[in-house]
C-alpha cells in the first residue's frame, strides 16, 4: 500500500489534468458533432506561451496572458476554420479540424524551429516539493484535482443555471429551434470553443510547468488521452468526460506503480477499442445512433 | 400587420415559392392551406427568417423582414411553434417556457406571461418539473405553443399544430388557438386538416407548388366546390 500510495495519487493529478481537456472535446462535440482535433494542439500553444511569457514577463501577468492567448486561439479557429462550414457535411468539418491540427504544429515548428523549449521558470508555490503521507510531491499534484472539480462545478452551474447555459443546452439539441427562441448560435457555439479553450489553457499550466520542455507534439498524446476519456465517459457528455478522464488517469499511474510502465499508454488505447467495441455510448453517453 | 409580396424562395435548384403574396391582418386568423410540398412551411420558415429568400419583401408593420436575422424577427413581434413541436425533450417543462423568453429581459413581466400561459394550459402548470420528453403528443404540442407565447408574440405562426394529434386533441389545440386570437394575438396557421383549419380561420390562402390558387374567407374557402375536392375530401 505504502508503495501504491504515491501512484494513486499522481493518478488522480493525471485524471484531473486529462478532464480539463476532456471537456473541451465534449463540450464541441456536444454542440457541432464534431471531434476537434486541433485541442491538442491549443494545449501545446498554451504550453508554448507558457514558456515565452514567464522567461519574459513577471508571474502575474505571464499566466494571465498564458490564459488569454489560447482562448482568442480556440475563438479564432472556431471562426476561421469551422464556422464557414457550419451547413457542410460533418466530414468537411472533421478534415478541416485536422488541417487546423498540422497547421497549428507546423506554425510552431517555425517559431520554436522544432527545438522543444525547455520550462526554465516553473510556476513558484505549486512546483515547491510539499510532504504527503511520507512521501515527497510537488503541490501541483494535489492542487490539479482540487482546481479541476472546481471548475468544473462552476461549468456545471454555468451550463444548468444561467441563460447562456440554457442557451448552450437547447442549441446541442436542436439548432434550428433554438434559433427560433432567438438564441444567437454562433455566439453560443464561440462561447462553447472558449470554454474549452480556456479549460485547456488551465490544464497546460498545470501539466507543463512539472514538465521539462514543451514540443510541437507536446500536445498530442495528453490530447489524444483525453478524447480517449471524453469518448469512454460518453461524448457530449461533461460529468461522463471527468469520470473518464480520472479513471484513466488512475489506471494509467497503478499499472505503472505495478512496474508495467510501458504499457501504460497501451491500455488507455486498448480501453477505447473495448469501449467502442462493447459501448460505443460510453459510461454517460446518449442513446443515439448517429454518432462518431 | 404581415404583407408578403411576390416572394421567391429556391433550395438549392428547387424552386419552393413562386412568387406569393398575402396578407395576414392584426387580429386575424388566417391559414394556409395545400398538399405536402406546396410550399407552406417554406412560408413560416422564411418569415421567421430560418430560410433566405431570392426576392420579394415580407413587411411587418411596415417594416422590411427580409435579411433580418432570426432573434432581430422574433423581438418583432413574430414567434413560431415549429413542425413536429420540437420541444427541448431533456429540458422540463419549466425551462421549454422560459426559453421561449431567451430575448427578454423583463423579469416580473416574463413571471405574469408564466401565469397566463399555465392558465391557458393548466396541464403545463401540473406538469411543471417533468421533462418536455415525457409528456403526451397533445401536452407537447401545448408547451410548443407555450413556449412561443412566451416571447410575447403579436404574430403566432404555427406549423401543422393537429400533425399526428388524436381528433379530440385537435379540437382543443383548436379551441386554444382561437382563445389565444382573442386575446390580441394574430394568427397565422399552416394546416393539413383544412375543415378545422377553415372553419377555424377568419381568411385563408390555397398553396400550389409554389404559388397561391385560392383566397377568401374561411367560409367561402370551405363551400368552395375545388376546395372541397382538392382538400376536404368530399365530392359533389
């Protein structure tokens, strides 16, 4: 147990830095049916501008930065990218997220010249090492779940107790209706890619500033883990995208706590053949054919 | 008042309308009678402004509808309960009401016209916590005319409101519709079921691919010997 314990633990730190971009896929897919696969990508530039800004600036406008640019990032892509194909077929939209994919990785092989950049200024406080059960840990490790349900709850309220929640909601079901309640549906499905932009932009603070540097496919595996989460929780489905995520998370880490740490990853992927194999809904997801 | 001229509207290669023109009064019941296709809901939809329009004007009051974006219509004065009601399924029936409030701002205004909708339905009222999901056709069809009440509308459109209804339902959608006319709202009815439709409406249009036929009054329409051939299924 003693020797688990740290593992446990970092797996519910993965689990929380996996749902807050989980939900950025779910929340897109909600709305758009659509698989964004450029999240990833938004998580690595929010990694980037991490390391620019914090090399440069002082801490408490760095992040608050870090935050900004990666929402004005998801806004424009939306409108750039996905918006113009709003009345085309769901599969110009999902070719269209993967070029925006390699572009938004391409763009940063040319500013970073392929060079992973290293984090030089991690984030004081949440770096520092704290004791927890005996065992050494940053703080970021027990800060990422606590910030994560927070957020969430807030999103939560957000979605079922305000009117651009309701407005959120009654667009996921059925555009047109919507529409004839007066609901502005690209400002909601804006508001939509903003969210899960800045939920990512979250998650990559906390995720890169325990990291050594960040590449321009820094972004892909922890983006490629949580649509795995998104997609075993239920898509479209928020509570179903944080279960997924924490539960992978967890996984992920016991079965490297186990000594089988290569095929940690491998399991996560295995996970999602089994779940579209057996339940292609996922844990939370609706009952609907026409999806994926 | 509603007074569309010589209106266009194409999908695709498809042309829906040819060039129609009518005009629904304040205080009014009108309805739009034809056979699936003719063009009925092309109507609706382009006044709401879900669908463009190729030319034409569709002036409400005086004022130029068309290019006008959708919340911009229905701030009008103009709401729809669509076809099929399309209620919000996993919303209750609470929310589905106040929904169809998403453009206003007046809270205690927004709370009375609640009232006035729950006793016009007082089905909802009892109803109020279920999900729209679970109700019957008739209860669903109710909210979908709730729902669009809510936005205070002085032009009511309703899309086929007896589609798939049981003939007792219809007479009370029916009863309520004229309630709701008497109130002060015009309305403006688009109808398979062209006997209730016609003994409903104060004026009536005959749609045919595209173009209208027929107008008149509700009465003429109704002992109108193409009419009762073409739509009412009697022959004389």
């Amino acid at each position: 147990m003693q020797e688990i314990l740290p593992y446990l633990i970092n797996g519910v730190s993965v689990g929380g830095q996996y749902a807050l971009i989980a939900i950025g896929y779910t929340l897109v897919y909600g709305i758009l049916r659509l698989i964004n696969f450029a999240h990833g990508d938004v998580f690595m530039v929010a990694g980037l501008v991490m390391v620019y800004t914090t090399t440069a600036l002082p801490m408490y406008v760095a992040l608050p930065l870090v935050l900004i640019a990666t929402v004005v990032l998801g806004f424009v892509i939306e409108r750039v990218a996905y918006k113009p194909l709003r009345t085309a077929p769901r599969m110009s939209l999902m070719i269209s997220a993967i070029g925006v994919s390699y572009l938004i990785q391409n763009l940063a092989f040319y500013i970073t010249g392929g060079v992973p950049q290293p984090v030089t200024v991690p984030i004081p406080w949440i770096s520092e090492n704290v004791l927890l059960f005996g065992q050494s840990t940053k703080r970021v490790t027990l800060v990422t779940p606590v910030l994560t349900i927070l957020l969430v709850v807030g999103l939560v309220y957000l979605i079922n107790h305000t009117r651009m929640g309701m407005a959120m909601r009654a667009a996921a079901k059925d555009f047109e209706t919507a529409q004839l309640m007066g609901i502005k549906i690209n400002a909601v499905i804006s508001v939509t890619f903003v969210i899960g932009s800045f939920l990512a932009a979250v998650g990559a603070l906390l995720y890169f500033t325990n990291y050594p540097s960040v590449g321009i496919t820094s972004g892909a595996m922890p983006g490629l883990k949580a649509f795995v989460a998104a997609v075993f929780g239920g898509i479209g489905s928020i509570p179903g995208a944080v279960v997924g995520a924490f539960i992978i998370g967890l996984c992920e880490e016991l079965i490297k706590g186990l000594g089988y740490t290569t095929f940690s990853d491998a399991f996560t992927f295995a996970l999602l053949i089994v779940v579209l194999c057996v339940r292609p809904t996922g844990l939370f997801g609706e009952k609907v054919t026409d999806k994926v | 008042m509603l007074k569309i001229e010589n209106l266009h509207v194409a999908y695709g290669g498809i042309q829906a309308l040819r060039g129609i023109s009518l005009e629904v009064p304040d205080g009014k019941i009108v309805t739009l009678i034809g056979a699936n296709g003719a063009g009925k809901s092309t109507t609706l939809r382009t006044i709401s402004g879900l669908v463009k329009a190729q030319s034409g004007s569709i002036q409400w009051n005086g004022e130029e509808l068309l290019g006008k974006p959708i919340d911009r219509i229905i701030s009008a004065g103009i709401a729809m309960s669509p076809e099929g009601r399309r209620v919000f399924a996993d919303m209750t029936v609470l929310e589905n009401l106040k929904i169809g409030a998403y453009l206003r701002r007046d809270r205690a205004e927004i709370q009375r016209d609640l009232e006035w909708v729950y006793d016009l339905f007082p089905r909802l009222k009892e109803r109020s916590w279920q999900l729209a999901g679970t109700l019957s056709g008739g209860e669903q069809q109710m909210l979908a005319v709730g729902r669009a009440l809510m936005s205070r509308p002085r032009l009511m459109m309703l899309d086929e409101p007896s589609l798939g209804l049981a003939p007792l339902v219809v007479q009370d959608i029916f009863s309520i519709i004229r309630e709701i006319n008497r109130q002060g709202v015009t309305v403006l009815l688009i109808e398979q079921n062209a006997n209730m439709a016609l003994k409903t409406a104060d004026l009536a249009y005959v749609l045919e691919t595209g173009s209208i036929t027929l107008s008149g009054t509700g009465a003429e329409l109704l002992a109108n010997e193409k009419v009762k051939e073409a739509y009412l299924g009697k022959h004389s």
